[in-house]
C-alpha cells in the first residue's frame, strides 16, 4: 500500500466521482489516496481517472521522479503543481 497526496484545488474532478473505490481521507485542502503498489504514477492516475486541472510535477520519497516510475509498498507520492522559472 502507498500514499498519494495531492491538493483537492488540482482536481478537474470531485475526489467521489473517480473510479473504482479509493481510500481516501482529507488534511485540509489536500486529499490522502491508499493504493496499491505496482504501478506507475502515470497508470494509476489512468486507471483511478484522476483528472487534473494543470500539470503537474511528482514527487516520491522527497525526490522529483518520472510518472512512469512504478511506486512501491510504503511509497509517498505528492503530486505538487508544476512551477515555470526562467529569466526576466
């Protein structure tokens, strides 16, 4: 089992209306997943169908990470909004 937190303010979508039966809870604005392990980040935003309002960057274990990295038991993915720089 792995947690996924995100923001309940990135989601296109109200938390009840995704697919299949999530374990979830809520810390402030910020929504709590259980999952299962195995997959990557990417297949189990598919598979859930959580939608997104903008993009988004992963976060597992407290380092930035490819959505196609297949999260493991005791994993904890943050999905934070994506923050562009550059020069002014």
């Amino acid at each position: 089992m792995l947690l996924l937190k995100l923001d309940e303010r990135l989601l296109a979508d109200s938390i009840e209306n995704m697919q299949g039966s999530i374990e979830f809870h809520r810390e402030a604005t910020f929504i709590i997943l259980e999952l299962p392990s195995g997959e990557s980040v990417q297949h189990t935003l598919e598979k859930y169908r959580i939608l997104l309002k903008q993009p988004v960057v992963a976060v597992i274990n407290g380092q930035t990470a490819d959505f196609t990295q297949v999260l493991v038991d005791g994993d904890q993915v943050r999905l934070l909004p994506q923050i562009a720089g550059g020069r002014y």
